[in-house]
C-alpha cells in the first residue's frame, strides 16, 4: 500500500500506524497490567496493619512495560535482579541434624554477639524449591531485610548452598524436623529478640505447614509469618504446571530438570538407600509430578505423588494457622492460578490469613520499572522491606491475634512429635 504514496504520505502513514500501535498498547496496559492489589482478609487487626504500615498497597503495582506477562516475570525476575557472582558478605554456620545431617545457615546484619543486650528482629528466610542464599532473588530480599534493619538467617535446604549431603535424605513441604532444628538454634543465638519468618515458592509451603502441625511452637517463637508465591494446593499447582504448551514443556521442565540436577549432584550418597529409587526412573521423568513420585515421595514414606500432594495441601487447613499469616501472590502465577487461591478462607471469620494479591507479578517475579535490568529491588523487595519494618517497630499491633480457637494436635518443642520419615 505504501509503495503507491509519495515518501511524504509514506513517513506521514508510518508515523501514524507507529502512534495508534503505542496507543493502543499503552491502553491495555493502563486498563488491563496496571492495578492496585487486592487485600482479602476478616481480621480487622490485619487488615488495619496492612494499611498502617504499607503505603505501596494503597498504591497502583507497574509491572515492567516489556515482562508484564507471568512467565515471562517468572524466568526474568530469576536473572535480571542481582548476578549471580555477586556474592553477599554472609557468615555462614553448618548445623549438624539429629539425624547425622547437614545443612548450612548463612547470616546477614548483626551477629549475635552484637545484639547480646539488644533485642533485635531476626528473619528466617526460606528460599524456594532448588533455590539457595546464592540465587538471586534471595539475595535481593536478603539485602532488603538488611536495609530494614533487621537480621536475616537463610536456611539452605540439605544438599543446596554448596554444602555436602552426608544422607541419603533431602528436603519436602511436609517434613519439618530441619525447619525446627534450625528455629532451635536461632532462638539459642538471639535468645532476645523477636522473629519473623518469610518463605518463598516451596519455602513458604514449608513454612505454611509448620504453622499447621506446630501452632503451639509458632505461636511462641514468630510474630507472624510471610509467604510469597506459593502454591496453597500443589494438586491444583501440579495441574496448572502440566498444562501445555509454555507450562509443561518450558516452565514444568526447568523446574524438574533443576530436580535432576539436585539428585546426580549427590547421588553417590542417595544410592546407599537404593531400595528407595529407581534412578534410572528418576532421571528420564519429564514433569515435577514424576520427579516426585518417584524420589521425594518414597524417602519421606508417601506410596505416590498422590499421597504427597495431598499431605502437602495448605488451603484445607488454613483455619489452622496459630499466627497472622500474610499472603502474596499475582493471579498469573503459572505455579498457583489466580481462580483458586485461598480468598474464601482468608476472609472467613476467625481466619489468620491476610493474602495479598496482584493482577502481574508472575513466579516470584514482580518486576518493575522500565529498564528493570540488574535492578536489585522491585515491587516484591518493596514490599518486604516495607513488611519487616513494620514488624520490627509495631509488632504488638498483632499480638493479640496470636490466638486461634480450637487449635488441635498443639506441640512444642519440648514435647517432640514423632514424624514418619524415611520410609520406603
């Protein structure tokens, strides 16, 4: 069309259709990227918090104008924050397990020692499904929790952050013997401070289900808790993962590639509990649900995937929660669909849960800005540090919510509960 115009009309005409094309895009993402988040809660007291202590709730979330979509957040919120080979001054500390295994802890802020006569807020941070202190996004909430001076404690799951595995045993969302070791200890380094915990992804799963079968132990050790991006129903999750084409075959196989990973790096040490895997099983699977049949599933005593995922569900039990609880979660997160996140649980009556929830924001993505390239704080880290001062200076203001009636199967650390593990 354009080659019958004179070169005035043909620039005039491309100048147009270039405006009408920015306009147009422009008007979508106004309308249909931009919101402001959504807070689902009954509880008054946090709900009056969150909008005390958070202005950038109350404030419209700008994804960035090129990633808004969520598995493009996802893979790009993993490499665009921090390089990898920026290290972070961490003092690192190996916890030997009761059980005869390891796991590392990496600090950053104060040591011990220097708040020995000063209370101060201590974080435990738990990363995601193969993250560790090293991967980026946990540097960046790391660095954030620093700035808001507080003290951060990253737990490396067993096998992760560089540390040797000396058992046949890893890690799941339903196993809590390690999250309660590593709590113990804090609590024995910083025995005057208070605690906040935050996880990530399959950390904040972990985390959630502490909460669950340890409501007497959580209540007496955390103030609250903070879960981001995680997956309240893995069936629902798994199902969503499967999905063709970009989440199976793209997001799903990373993730289970990542799980290969783990298990090859260690299995010299893994196979002396050969009667539990079949490695060559485990290592031509395709999706985490296989991955998870055939090696997590076995070693924590589930006969299927199943079995797990069931035991692994959050929602069901979330009236359960003996803590305030706050959720964080984008409706495009190919991990946790929007439709089925926990909002009729969070708004019952009685309910712990205040979820926070944005229209983008992909996997742990929640980018920002127009040139987000090796930006190290977006709307996720602002959030955070907007959450850890907030506890840090008025943690009473949720104190009284640290009840929940009819609580059932309370336990503490000084009456152990017996966890079937390990059972092939």
């Amino acid at each position: 069309m354009t080659q019958d115009l004179p070169d005035d009309e043909t620039n005039l005409y491309r100048a147009i259709t270039a405006v009408s094309s920015i306009a147009v895009l422009a008007t979508y993402y106004v309308f249909n990227v931009a919101h402001k988040p959504k807070i689902y809660a009954n509880n008054g007291t946090l709900q009056n918090f969150l909008s005390k202590n958070m202005p950038s709730l109350k404030d419209t979330y700008w994804p960035s104008w090129f990633s808004w979509e969520g598995r493009l957040q996802s893979a790009l919120g993993l490499n665009l924050r921090i390089a990898r080979t920026e290290k972070l001054p961490y003092r690192r500390q190996i916890l030997q397990l009761q059980d005869g295994g390891q796991l590392a802890v990496d600090f950053l802020g104060e040591s011990s020692d220097d708040v020995a006569n000063e209370p101060k807020l201590v974080v435990l941070l738990l990363p995601g499904l193969t993250s560790s202190s090293n991967t980026s996004y946990v540097k960046t909430l790391a660095m954030t929790i620093v700035k808001s001076n507080a003290i951060v404690a990253v737990l490396n799951n067993r096998g992760l952050g560089g540390v040797p595995l000396k058992t046949p045993r890893t890690y799941c969302c339903t196993n809590n013997e390690d999250i309660r070791e590593v709590i113990a200890h804090l609590k024995s380094q910083y025995p005057k401070s208070k605690f906040l915990a935050i996880g990530t992804s399959l950390g904040g799963m972990m985390l959630s289900r502490y909460v669950i079968s340890w409501p007497d132990e959580a209540r007496s050790t955390f103030v609250a808790a903070l879960v981001i991006s995680i997956c309240w129903d893995a069936m629902i999750g798994n199902a969503s993962l499967e999905k063709p084409f970009l989440n199976k075959y793209i997001v799903n196989y990373t993730l289970t590639s990542n799980l290969q990973n783990l298990a090859k790096r260690h299995r010299t040490v893994l196979e002396s509990r050969r009667d539990c895997w079949d490695f060559d099983k485990v290592f031509s699977v395709k999706t985490i649900r296989e991955f998870d049949h055939h090696f997590t599933a076995p070693q924590f005593g589930f006969s299927s995937w199943e079995e797990y995922y069931t035991a692994a569900q959050i929602t069901p039990e979330i009236h359960k929660f003996s803590i305030p609880v706050f959720g964080l979660n984008a409706i495009d997160d190919p991990m946790q669909p929007g439709e089925d996140l926990p909002i009729k649980q969070a708004i019952q009556k009685g309910s712990n849960l205040a979820l926070i929830v944005t229209e983008r924001g992909g996997h742990l993505g929640f980018l920002e800005g127009i040139f987000p390239f090796r930006k190290p704080f977006h709307y996720m880290e602002r959030l955070v540090g907007e959450f850890v001062n907030a506890i840090r200076l008025h943690a009473e203001e949720l104190l009284e919510e640290k009840t929940v009636d009819n609580l059932e199967g309370s336990t503490t650390l000084n009456e152990p509960q017996v966890e079937i593990a390990g059972v092939c």
